[in-house]
C-alpha cells in the first residue's frame, strides 16, 4: 500500500512539472 500511495504521488508531482514545463513553452 505504501509504495503504491508512494508512486502515484511521485507521478503526480512528474505530470505536474510536465505541465509547468508546457506552459512555460506555450509563453
């Protein structure tokens, strides 16, 4: 359970940089 809980926090906080890093391309 943990280490489930643990990835799919880890993953959000990646997509979440992916879509900073693609606002920053669109400006």
């Amino acid at each position: 359970m943990d280490i489930i809980y643990f990835n799919s926090s880890s993953s959000k906080l990646f997509f979440d940089f992916f879509d900073i890093l693609e606002e920053a391309y669109q400006k």
